[in-house]
C-alpha cells in the first residue's frame, strides 16, 4: 500500500471499527480534537499499562504520581512557558495556511536527505556486493554537495532560532525556495512568534477571577512535587517519577490525525541525577527507551534517533525517537537533557530551597534532570499504522488483520458459536462467564463465521474459540489463531491456559 492510502486506510478503519472518532461529530466535530470508542480506549489503556509496568514497577528507584491540569500560574513563568512557549509561525498568502516556520525548514532537509538516500541506493544497485556506503558518501560529489547544503541551512537555521531572527528565518525560507505544501506558492508572510498555551479563568466572580493556564506539558507537575515525592518515598538519587496525564496546546498546525492534536496524554517519566552524570545517563535512557519500543515487535526499521539542533532553554541535550508514519519519519517520543534548569528556576520563583543531601558523597546539590516523554496518542498512531495489514489469501480472497502485539490487543478472545443456534449461544455463554475476569471478551453471535473470523481479524483479537455442536459431546473448541489462520482443537477447560500465554503483557516486558 502506498503511504498516502496507508494513512486514509487507518483513518476510515479507526471510526469504523471503533478505535477513534472526531469528536463532537453531530456537529460537524471540532478542529484536531478526537474521541477513543469502545475498542479504541482499551487498546489505549493496554498501552498506557505496557509504559506503566516497564517504567514504574520495571524500576525500584521509579514511582508514579497523578498532579493536576491546574496549577499555580507562576509555575508557568519559572518555567519558561510564557516567555518562550512559543512557534514561529508564518503564512502563505495565497492559500491562508498557516504553518510553523521551523518545521517547514526541517522538512526541506529531509528532502535532501532524501536525494542522498536515493543516491545511494542507485550506486548499491550498480556495484551489488562491491559497494562500500561510506567510501560512496565521502567520495560522491553530488552526495557531498547535498551534505554541504544541509550543513549551511542547519548553520543559518540554528543561529537564526537561537537569536530570534524571524527576517532571517524568512529569507532563509525564500532562498530555498519552499513552498506552501498545500497550494505550491512562494508567497509568505512575515514571521511571528505564537504562544502555544490556553488560557482560561479559576473563580466564580469574572472580575475577581485569576489567570490560568492548561497545562501544555505534564512535566512541570513532577517538578512540583519532588521534595513531597523525595521526601514520603525516602528515595536516594538517582530516582525516577513518572506520571500519564493530559496537556493541551494550541497548535498553530493541528492536523495528520491524531499525530499532532490540541488536546492529548502524555507518558513521561523524569529522571534525578547528580550533576555531571547526565551523559552516562542520557544515553542508558536513550538505549532503554529504544529496547523498550523493539519489545513490541515492530520491524525495527521503523525507529531512528534524531538529534536536535536547535535546544530548548533547559537542556543541554536532546534526541528523538522518530516513527516511520504513513506520512514518514516524525517524533514519537523525546529524551532530554534538562540540566537542573527547572528545579532550579522553580526554587527562585518559589523561594523554598530545592535541593537533595547526597549521604555518599556528603554534598547538597540541586538534581539534574533526564527526561523522557512519549505522546500516548502518537504511540497509539504508529502501532496502528505498523500493525494494520491488507492481505490476500490463497484464494485470491482479501482480509483486514490487525496484526497488533497480542497482549496490547483491546479483545483477547472471541467465542463464537458456529451458527446462531440456543445450545450452542448457550454454551458459549457458560464459557464467556467463566472467562470474562480474565480478559476482554467479544460473544459474537451474528453473520456467518466467516464473517466474523473477519471481524475479529480487523479488530485485532488474536483468538478465537469457535464452538460446534461436537463441542456438546466432546467439550472441546476449535481455536484459531489471528496471524496464521490456523485452528486446533483444545479442551474447553485448557482455553484460559492457552490463550493466557499467548497474551501475557509480563512476559514481554521481561525481555527488556
């Protein structure tokens, strides 16, 4: 499939199967805002329960906390959000689209990447088993032009960030010759700086009401609450607190689905360190996280690593986890170098001393701090978009399978009586009871068994026990397997042992 009806497959495939729908739809549904349907919020849980039971019970030093959407709105200030949360936005006059300008440029060098790439895999074509990658990269004039043209426009693009130069920005911009993606014309505005933040009131009298802020990130909550977390755990550093919870933004560019919405969870986990061990530790976070998303077992092609250039006020390091999406190559999830910038800023704004008393080394100090943080909604995008498959069958037949990780599927087993007879719909609602404690169940009862082998199929559920009218006499079903379509028959009182090994979440986050 190409990427372009890959994406519109998941999308029309989300709604229609219960995974997403836009939200508010009976009004024409509300901009970049989406809803989870019965399907869709058990897979949703099912991965938020994987990060869970791999960072907070995987790890001694790594508690969770729950902090609030609303907090003080000086935290926002120590923070640096009022004064630096924002994109530089531009517009095409021709089209009124609006666009990050920085995200416009960092797609133009993807493309040139891309013509590198292209070259290469022309010269490996050629030469066969004689091909060398890099003597071909360092030796390719027209490999190392493109490079050279990279390096200068990250050059000027990093300085015009990091001095705020929107003119220069823009001429950048020109001199490239972008253009605006949807229309095709060169015909940009100025740039200027957009604040990403909601504002909204806390009080019942208008006038007495006092500004706050959604909060656009969960870490800050975190950082609020070390000394309490520090403190009531008797954690030593190094130590972990993560949390899963909502943020909000008011993205200049809400679009491609659930990828980038104004409303979505976040799993993030902040990690608290003495000063000077942030290397050590941003790259065992860097090589944990990454084990971490291979446990699934997605093709491991689909997972690259970018490094910023251009670093947020707090960090001194940053790296991406990128997905292969239908749409390419795009964040899934962030590791950052934080330094103590937030405990820091948070103890001035504050005036409550921040700090730890290292009992090893007889020092007190202010932590530094490793992030890592996942979009859950973006998690849910790439499973979604890697695990959904359009095969044909032997027959020339077609199916839908969603091939997804079988303990994060939203249905572990589907019982099926073979025809909708009452002995047979009764007997499989004597397995159903017995079962339903143990895992989600779908009784499934109307269409033929064809039918609803595909259903099943499209939905993920990686079992399904059918039951004939042998199954009376004998007490055995037939159960098959999503993947391979292959069926065996088992006795009725071995389906909870079967199945419960085959989608056992522990036994897949103990190869971590």
């Amino acid at each position: 499939m190409e990427e372009s009806n890959q994406f519109k497959r998941v999308i029309a495939h989300a709604k229609e199967y219960g995974f997403v729908f836009p939200s508010s739809e009976i009004y024409d549904g509300l901009s970049a805002v989406y809803d989870y349907g019965p399907h869709g919020v058990e897979l949703k849980n099912n991965i938020k329960e994987y990060w869970w039971k791999a960072m907070v019970e995987g790890y001694q030093e790594i508690v969770g906390i729950d902090s609030a959407i609303f907090m003080h709105p000086t935290t926002w200030k120590a923070s640096g959000h009022v004064d630096a949360f924002n994109d530089p936005l531009i517009e095409n006059k021709d089209s009124n689209k609006r666009y990050r300008a920085d995200v416009l440029i960092e797609n133009h060098i993807k493309k040139i990447e891309a013509k590198i790439e292209k070259e290469i895999l022309k010269a490996a074509k050629k030469w066969g088993q004689q091909f060398d990658r890099s003597t071909f990269i360092n030796t390719s004039q027209r490999v190392i032009g493109y490079q050279i043209k990279i390096n200068e426009i990250e050059k000027r693009f990093s300085s015009s960030m990091k001095k705020g130069d929107f003119l220069d920005m823009k001429l950048l911009i020109e001199e490239c010759g972008i253009a605006c993606p949807d229309s095709g014309s060169k015909n940009w505005s100025d740039i200027k700086q957009f604040n990403l933040m909601f504002q909204t009131k806390l009080g019942a009298a208008q006038k007495r009401a006092s500004d706050l802020y959604m909060r656009p990130e969960t870490a800050q909550g975190i950082f609020l609450n070390y000394l309490n977390v520090q403190k009531t755990s008797r954690l030593k550093i190094p130590f972990g607190i993560a949390q899963i919870g909502k943020a909000f933004r008011n993205e200049i560019v809400a679009r491609q689905f659930i990828f980038r919405m104004r409303e979505f969870e976040q799993m993030e986990m902040q990690y608290f360190i003495p000063p000077g061990s942030q290397q050590e530790w941003y790259s065992f976070w860097k090589a944990a996280r990454l084990k971490w998303h291979h446990a699934m077992g997605l093709d491991k092609e689909n997972y690259q690593f970018h490094d910023h250039i251009n670093l947020a006020h707090y960090a001194d390091d940053a790296t991406d986890i990128e997905f292969k999406f239908p749409f390419g190559f795009k964040e899934l999830e962030g590791i950052h170098s934080r330094t103590d910038f937030d405990l820091s800023s948070h103890q001035t704004f504050s005036g409550k001393k921040i700090s730890y008393f290292d009992p090893f080394t007889n020092k007190t100090y202010t932590p530094f701090v490793i992030e890592t943080s996942i979009g859950l909604d973006r998690m849910f995008l790439a499973i979604y978009s890697a695990c959904l498959k359009e095969q044909t069958l032997e027959d020339a037949s077609k199916r839908i399978v969603f091939e997804l990780p079988p303990y994060l599927a939203p249905v572990k087993l589907a019982i099926l009586p073979l025809v909708n007879k009452e002995e047979l719909v009764g007997f499989a609602q004597e397995i159903n009871d017995k079962l339903q404690w143990e895992w989600a169940i779908s009784l499934d009862v109307k269409d033929t068994i064809g039918k609803r082998y595909r259903r099943q199929d499209a939905i993920g559920t990686p079992y399904c026990v059918t039951i004939d009218f042998d199954s009376l006499d004998d007490g055995k079903v037939t159960l098959r397997n999503r993947d391979s379509m292959k069926q065996e028959r088992i006795a009725i009182d071995r389906i909870k042992q079967v199945v419960a090994h085959k989608v056992d979440m522990i036994s897949a986050l103990k190869t971590l």
